[in-house]
C-alpha cells in the first residue's frame, strides 16, 4: 500500500499494539534489480512489516544529477507494493530520511552494509526508542548505475 507518512502513523499506532516489528529501509530503488529485491527479501525476515521510503524525484535528482530518476516515483512505487515482501511504500522529498525516521521512529532500520552503523542517518532516534539498527550484506553487486553505464556502452553507436 502506498501512503504518506501521516496516513502510516495510525497503522503504526495498531501495529505497535499489535507487538509487531516495523521494518525501515529508504532509497531510490530506480531500475529495480535483483539486487533490490534480494536486499528487500533480507529486510522483511527480519520484523513483521516492511516499509520502504523511496527518495521522490526532486530528492533523486539533487542527489544523483538531472538526469536521474531514469523510472519516476509513481512506477517506483507501484513496483515496489507490488513485492511480495513490501507493506508499505511511502515517500521522503529531502536529501536524507531524517525527518521521516524521526516522525515513523521504526522498530528496525536496515541499510545495505556499505554504510557504517555509526554513520546510518536516523540511527539515533531508532536507538534512543528502544530500536535497531542493521545493515544486509549484498549478494548481487548489481547497481542502478552500473545498470545504466552498460546500457550507454551497449547502445552508443
């Protein structure tokens, strides 16, 4: 399902009565690929519910360049809470997911393994409620941009 972080905070409000474990992750996730989804898969074992935080467009390109998001974040979306391991889908337009950690404050945040613990934005909050913080090895090193650089090698001429 895909929401604002205000229409998830009530489903958070249940879920926490319910004893679940919300499950955090945040990207851009454009040109969705193996390893995504076994990054996702990963997360989702590791709580009750998944919830991704996709970077909006405006994000994506002040962080990755103009010419990025190559797919816009309504079919982001519309991939990503169509995962079997997704619950939820919902959007940050700033340059870090600060602000949405702090408003949803997950019981688990996961970030790949590229990322030091000490340096996972949001680590704080999630830490200072009683969360965790935890990264995923990455199977595949498989990458957007990679993605992307072989398709402009391939198809140049």
């Amino acid at each position: 399902m895909i929401l604002t972080a205000d229409e998830f905070l009530p489903i958070r409000k249940k879920l926490k009565e319910e004893k679940k474990k919300i499950v955090f992750t945040n990207g851009c996730f454009d040109i969705l690929h193996a390893g995504h989804v076994d990054y996702l898969n990963k997360a989702k074992a590791m709580g009750d519910i998944l919830l991704v935080a996709l970077n909006s467009d405006s994000s994506i390109r002040r962080i990755k360049g103009e010419k990025r998001p190559v797919v816009n974040q309504d079919e982001r979306a519309f991939i990503m809470e169509n995962l079997k391991c997704v619950d939820y889908v919902t959007f940050f337009d700033e340059d870090t997911p600060a602000e949405i950690i702090e408003k949803l404050v997950p019981d688990i945040l996961v970030k790949g393994a590229d990322w030091s613990i000490d340096k996972i934005i949001g680590r704080n909050v999630v830490e200072k409620n009683g969360g965790e913080v935890k990264t995923i090895e990455f199977v595949n090193f498989q990458s957007t941009s990679k993605i992307i650089e072989t398709i402009i090698e391939r198809y140049k001429d």
